[in-house]
C-alpha cells in the first residue's frame, strides 16, 4: 500500500493510541492527508502546541455519535481507524446508557458513514474485554466488533470493507495501576485486588504498528490479535514497589483474573501465522475467508489466555518498561 496516496481518519484522535497512531503516520507512512477527529478541542490544541502539527494534519472537532458530522469528516477519505470510546470499566458500569452510546451506537455511524462515503478499509480498535465479557465496558466492545464484521455484508458491491484488532493491556496509556502504585509507593503500602491475576501486555507503539499492518493486509470481516507477552501483577508491583507491603482488597465488580484474547469457539475458525493470529468470520459468508493456506488451523480446544501464555514478562523487565515512560504518561490501561 502506498500511503503517501492515501486519505486517512482516526476517531478518537487525541487519546493515547491517536497520538501516538499520528506520529508514527507522520513519522514512518506520509499519508497525503490525516484527520484528527475528536470531540476535545482542549487536546487537540495540546497536541499542536506538542509538536503535531504537519501540513497533511487536519483537526476535526466532532463526536462519533453523529452521524452528520462523521459522513462530513469522511469525505474522499481512504481509511479510518475507530479508536473512539468510552473504556474505563467504572464509568461505563456507572453510566451504561452513555457507555451504548458510544461504543455501540457510534460504531454503527462510522460503519453507516464510511458506507455513504465510500471509504476503502475501515479498522476497529478492540480489546480482549470483548472476549467472554463480564462488565459492560467488554460488552459495548463485543458488540463493535460484530458490527464490524457482519458490516461488511451492508457493503454489498462497494468496496469498503471492515475488519478489527484485538489486545488489551497497554503500557504508556492514561489511567489505571501504575500511577496508583507510585503513589502508594511513598506509604510502604500497596494495594492489589488478588495475587493470582495476569494481563497481557502491549505497548502503545506495537498496537499503532500492529494496525497499520492489518490495515494493509485485512480482506474484511477478520479480527486479528496479536501474539504478546503476558505478565502477574504481583511481579508488576514489585517492579513499581519493590518492598512494599500488599494489602489485598478483592477483584471488583467486572474485573477478571486472567484475560482472554482468543476463546475456544473463536479458535475453530482461526488461523495461526507467525506473530498473530486470524479471526476469520464463522459461516459460509463470502467475506474474510482468503486466508486460508496462509497459516494453520488451531486445535480443536485451543485459547489464548493471560495465565496459559508461553510468553511471561519478568519482574527485571517490566521494570525497564515502567522506567522508559514518559514522565506523567505512566499507566498501564485500556486503550479502546
């Protein structure tokens, strides 16, 4: 794919994987035009004044819950990636109509906005929350991406097409444990919810390149997830803390031990390949299935869990991860 020619948009521009997806685009691929859409005009002045200013860059003040302004926003645009959502797992327990609104209802706008426009690839952004959801927030993600999938049936004769990616945990994102251990830290306690749980791990520059080159290589209707590592908190605590004493508190409402990325249903119409692997949509549909013979099929009771992983992240190396982040971005979070 040749992206200097290419017109492309990113919902939710100003979170952590927008910014970090712009200046990678701007850095490595040179699109001839990137939209910046966000609801924030706060952050996407910040943005500016941080340097993200580039003659192909555009800023787009508007929210993916209209429809109008994202039909406006995707004319002759190429390809978009909807990273926009509402991800922190309390606040969408604590306002679930909003949280539908956003990461359901604006899904279908981007899909119904990018099939009036005639944009050529739409990825959505995902996250192993979707897999065997037990709060809202994976619910409202689970439904995005069947959305996606099942969208590229609306396409009919046209060319778009719709595909995902899925991970989790991502390392240099806003909110979440980090800064609540390096706080607590100065206190000599700590608190976690149980020394049993696992997360996967990824950090915000490998999803950025993980998407770009599904975006090159999707057909439409697959979700791809990527092959990470996986590490315990309890080794993440003593990364960020070392000494401290652990108060254990209980796993909250929605919140699991171990995160899944790929469950045993989806792994019999999946493929492995050498980093990742392939979510082809199940049926006889005629989308998302010229994969085939490019990987290999996965035993019949195949998943891909946190706590089954072979790809374990030591305590010695989340601490150089905590230490290269930049100072006020050290999260470990969603990214939805």
């Amino acid at each position: 794919m040749d992206w200097t020619e290419k017109v492309v948009l990113i919902t939710g521009g100003t979170g952590s994987f927008g910014r970090k997806f712009v200046e990678v685009m701007l850095a490595d691929f040179k699109p001839s035009k990137l939209i910046v859409f966000s609801r924030d005009e706060l952050k996407q002045h910040e943005m500016r004044q941080a340097g993200l200013d580039h003659p192909s860059l555009r800023y787009f003040i508007g929210d993916v819950r209209d429809l109008l302004r994202l039909r406006r926003a995707m004319q002759d645009v190429d390809l978009v990636v909807h990273a926009a959502a509402l991800k922190q797992v309390p606040a969408c327990e604590y306002n679930p109509v909003e949280a539908i609104l956003t990461n359901i209802m604006g899904a279908r706008n981007v899909v119904e906005a990018a099939l009036d426009t005639g944009v050529e690839r739409v990825m959505g952004i995902s996250t192993d929350k979707a897999v065997n959801p037990v709060n809202l927030y994976g619910a409202t993600k689970l439904a995005a991406e069947k959305l996606f999938v099942q969208s590229n049936v609306y396409a009919g004769g046209r060319e778009t097409r719709f595909s995902c990616v899925r991970y989790g945990n991502v390392v240099g994102s806003r909110g979440s444990v980090v800064p609540v251990f390096l706080r607590q830290r100065a206190e000599g306690r700590i608190t976690l919810t149980d020394r049993r749980m696992t997360r996967f791990w990824l950090s915000l520059e490998q999803g950025v390149r993980f998407t770009v080159r599904c975006l090159e290589q999707m057909q439409g209707g697959e979700v791809f997830v990527p092959k990470i590592p996986s590490m315990r908190m309890t080794d993440l605590a003593e990364a960020v803390a070392p000494g401290c004493e652990i108060d254990l508190i209980g796993i909250r409402p929605g919140e699991k031990l171990h995160e899944a990325l790929l469950s045993e249903e989806e792994a019999r119409h999946s493929l492995e390949l050498e980093d990742m692997y392939v979510v082809e949509p199940p049926g006889a549909l005629w989308f998302g299935h010229g994969w085939k013979g490019k990987g290999k099929p996965l035993a019949e009771d195949f998943r891909y869990t946190s706590d089954a992983n072979d790809r374990w992240l030591s305590v010695e190396e989340l601490e150089d991860i905590v230490g290269d982040l930049p100072e006020g971005t050290g999260s470990l979070g969603e990214i939805g």
